[in-house]
C-alpha cells in the first residue's frame, strides 16, 4: 500500500495562479511563496456580493483507532467538485509539534489530501513563526517593564501570558527564567505553551480585518498589577509592533487538493482550549469565492463544532447549512469497549454499543443547534459487510443521511454519495431555526452549565471555590457577555478520558477560568488540560529524512 507521500508524488500541480481562477481571483490580489502556494489580498475580495454556502465538517470523540475527519473533509470538496459545483475547502494549518511528535500531518490521507503536503505540514508560509514571534514579544514587553522600574506596577507572582513555541517540549512546561543576577532579569516560575494554544493565535483566528486585530491583541490581560487591576498589552503600548509581526500571517493561504480542488489554509488553534478551526478571515473570503465552503472543526463535535457554532458563528455572523458527523467503524467499535488490537475484527456487539456515542453528536447537531445532519462513514479496509449495514440501518432509525465513504482510496469518486447528501441537506436547510447553545445575556456559570449539560450530557456542574472567584471577577470586569471556550479531554463527552462511548449520570468539574480578552471568550478548565504537548517514545520525527538532493521521506 502506497504511502500518503508516495500517492501526492503520483500528481502534478497546477500552478496557484490556475487554482486561484477557478475562484475568479486576480493575479494581482495573490502573493505567491513559490509555484505550488500564496497569500490572498482578502481586503479587496470584501466587496463581492457572493456569499457561499457553509458546510461543516466534524466528527465523534475522537479515539486511536482513527476517525478521517480531514480526509473525508478533503474528499467531499471534491466529490462537490466532480459534481459540477464551484466549491472551496476552508481548513486549519498544521502545527509542527504533532507532526513530529505522535499525530502525524493534517493534510488529509490517500487520494485525499491538501498540496505541497509537505510544505504545509512544515514551515508553510511561516505563519506559525510570525504568530510565535508575536507572542513572545509580548512576553519580552512585560519582563523588561518590570526590569526597568516596573511602572505598571506588575506583581510578578500574577503574570499569566506564557511564552510559546511551535514544538512538542515538554521539559519547557514548567520553568524558572531570568536567573543570573539583576542584569539578567528577575528569576521566576513560568512555562511556555505550543504556538497552538496561544492566546495570539486565538485572537489572530477570529479577528476580522487587522484594525480588528489591534483592538484585540490591545485587550489581551497578561498579568495584574499588585493592586489586582489587569494590565492589558495596551499598557504595554505594544499593540502595534505586535500586529505588524503579524503583517502577512493574516492573510489566508490558497493551496489545492490533488485534484486541484482550491484551499484555503489560515491559522490552527487547539480545539480543547480554543476554538479549533481555521480563521475567521480564510472562511469569509471562501464564501465571498465560492457556491459551496467545506470546513472542518476540530476533535469531536462536543469541543470543535460546539465552539465552531457557539464562539466562530456567534463572533462572526455566520452559521452552517449542513453538518457532517464523521465516524469510522473502528472508532465506534473502540467506543464500544473494544481494545485497539481487536478492532480488525468483526464484533457486531461493541459496535452497537458505540454507536451511543454516534447518537448523542446527532442530537446535538440536529436538537440543539438545528442544523441539518448528514454522516460519513470513513472505510477501512477491516469493515465488514455486517457492519457497515448495522451503521447505514442505524442511521436511518435516526432519521438522518448516512453514506459509505472511501475518499482515502477513491478521492473524490469515494465521496459522490456524501456530496449528494450534504447537497440535499443544504437544499432543504433552514437557517431560522438554526440556534446556539445558550444566549448571550446569561451568566459564564450558566454558559458552562448549558454546553455541560445540553451537549455533554452531564447530570451537572461542580465549581471549585477558585472557578466561582474568577467568574466572579471576570463579571465585575465586563467579560460576562463573553461566550465560554470549555477545556476538557476530546476523548470523551465527560472531563474523564476514561470514560468513552456515551457516558451518563456524570458531572463536570470546572477547577479555574481565564479570561482570553484578545480572543473574545471565556477559558473554564475541565480536569487537568494540557498546553504543551510532548514527544511520544518514538516520535514520528524519528522516522523522517532529507536526500540530498531535498526530497522529504517519512512523513505522513
């Protein structure tokens, strides 16, 4: 079986001036990085009268058994395209740290992927280094207002922003800077995050337009004074050299399928303590291009989608047309109790079982947000006959759409019957009745307990004394009309990893919040959240080599 990188050899790329007519782009609104790629003057695009229509791609909980989420995403924008629409994919950059470390690429799989593969998965346009830079200089900008008199007054012991890095590391999350004696800075305890979970990489994602973004990235908190005031980068009067790092990351990347299915590529937060989707900016521009945008969400619809609906749509004024849950039976079957070494085989039981967990992502998408829901069954080669049909049948007790989908091996010939499904589910879409979770005017506690509750399936809520503290403050700061951004494993509905499938009679436990001024929302910590990922025992960097004439092997 060919590798992922051995199928994208196979193609030949269209030059990105090709891909950019497709979407009736000008040439002289592109800013090509080389043949194969470029940044889009997105400014001069804000005038058309076009507005797409917006298809959301998620998934159930996540599990190691593999789920094809941005592969069935790749997949069904060219399905769309063989059907003759004017189509665009809308997808998330990826982070350097994963890809060497154990999660591999994120530009798809098979005869569904994204290009030059390994461009994006690396350096890219370099996006991710200009956000780090950015980030850091804040971190600089503080450190040295205390090392020269500290006339904000900051307490030292109350900074909160962190330094990051685009890299698994986990000998950075927790350290001691500024040792060697006065000139040197003030010793301290911090640690930094992957570029990822930065807070500038959330803000950058939904800002509209750079006079946006300077508002933003003016409100971002990164520490209090001793008198317990928050001191803002405003205070810091950095607001715009931290903007003008951020120059050309703004602006969204065009790419294209193996097809040459155009792609737009923007921006990648986490989506357990983010919002995990591409940008603001990168989707409103797709849909100002063209008929139908497919974007994608990260993790599992309880994280990704809810904040994609809840904090992307809400801060954008913009909402889907058709959701589509993917799952694959392997997953389900892993949902179901079995262990990873069994799933090849065929088990019909555990996979009723985790179908539960299929269930709930329906109802949240189809009677809480109102959305019309279509799944994608992602094949691998261990399906049986049996079990596919006890998914399809499953499906229509349902009421919902439900197709086989092989994208990996097929393209887009894989996921015809998925196009026609979300083109029928957009056809009959009702964008009145689509709905948030919670409205705006009620409390953060009572955000938390409506995604807790609503769409985890949570009997409730505890709050630690130190959560309701810091709800407390945030209100009395103005920050109550903020919407919530829960940070909780993507493993499961619940805060506990363990506990997969479609877990019951549970409650949540929030131990903290934090406020992401620049971002626009609410951070409320759901069991122990990681923001610095490390290196697995092989990582997948050891596995990754260069020729010498420059050909990259080993990744995937």
């Amino acid at each position: 079986m060919p590798t992922d990188m051995e199928i994208a050899k196979e193609f030949r790329l269209k030059n990105i001036d090709q891909i950019a007519s497709k979407l009736d782009i000008p040439s002289d609104l592109l800013e090509p990085y080389g043949r194969y790629k470029a940044k889009i003057d997105y400014l001069q695009l804000e005038s058309r009268k076009k507005c797409g229509k917006l298809v959301l791609v998620t998934a159930i909980n996540p599990t190691p058994a593999g789920e094809g989420k941005t592969t069935v995403s790749i997949g069904l924008a060219d399905a769309l395209a063989l059907r003759g629409k004017s189509v665009a994919l809308a997808l998330r950059e990826p982070s350097l740290g994963p890809v060497f470390g154990v999660k591999g690429g994120a530009t798809g799989g098979g005869y569904a992927q994204v290009a030059p593969m390994e461009d994006i998965n690396l350096h890219f346009t370099g996006d991710f280094h200009a956000i780090t830079s950015a980030n850091n200089l804040i971190a600089a900008l503080v450190d040295n207002s205390i090392q020269q008199g500290n006339p904000l007054n900051i307490d030292p012991r109350e900074i909160t922003f962190r330094r990051c890095m685009d890299m698994n590391d986990r000998q950075l999350r927790f350290i001691v800077s500024g040792l060697g004696g006065k000139t040197n800075g003030n010793a301290r305890e911090e640690g930094f995050d992957i570029t990822s979970a930065s807070e500038i990489m959330a803000t950058l994602c939904l800002a509209l337009n750079m006079h946006d973004l300077k508002e933003r990235v003016s409100r971002i908190i990164v520490g209090r004074s001793y008198s317990g005031n928050p001191v803002t980068l405003k205070d810091l009067n950095g607001s715009g050299a931290v903007c003008a790092l951020l120059k050309d990351a703004i602006k969204p990347n065009l790419v294209q399928t193996l097809y040459g299915t155009p792609a737009l590529i923007h921006c990648g937060p986490f989506a357990n303590i983010a919002h995990g989707c591409n940008s603001v900016i990168a989707t409103r521009t797709a849909l100002k291009l063209a008929d139908i945008v497919v974007t994608e969400a990260g993790f599992g619809a309880d994280l990704g989608a809810e904040k994609f609906i809840d904090i992307k749509c809400r801060l954008a004024s913009m909402m889907p047309s058709a959701v589509v849950i993917v799952a694959s039976i392997r997953a389900l079957k892993s949902h179901g109790g079995v262990k990873k070494a069994e799933l090849a085989k065929e088990n019909v039981a555990a996979l009723i079982n985790g179908l539960e967990n299929l269930r709930r992502h329906i109802h949240n998408v189809r009677d809480v947000w109102h959305i019309n829901t279509v799944v994608a069954l992602n094949a691998f080669s261990s399906d049986t006959e049996r079990e596919v049909e006890t998914v399809l049948n499953f499906c229509e007790s349902e009421g919902v759409k439900a197709s086989f989908t092989d994208v990996w091996a097929k393209g887009g010939e894989g996921g015809l019957d998925l196009a026609d499904d979300v083109l029928e589910a957009i056809e009959s879409a009702d964008m009145s009745v689509a709905s948030f979770t919670y409205p705006d005017n009620i409390s953060i506690r009572d955000k938390i307990c409506a995604v807790a509750t609503r769409i985890y399936g949570a009997s409730g809520v505890s709050f630690s004394p130190a959560s309701l503290k810091e709800i407390k403050r945030a209100e009395e700061e103005g920050y109550a009309d903020y919407p919530v951004c829960i940070a909780k494993t993507q493993y499961s509905f619940s805060d506990d990893q363990k506990k997969i499938g479609a877990p019951v009679d549970f409650n949540i436990t929030i131990r903290g919040i934090k406020v992401s001024a620049g971002a626009g929302f609410i951070v409320a910590y759901a069991g122990d959240i990681m923001t610095m990922p490390g290196l697995p025992k092989v990582p997948a960097a050891t596995s990754i080599d260069i020729s010498d004439d420059g050909e990259i092997t080993g990744l995937f």
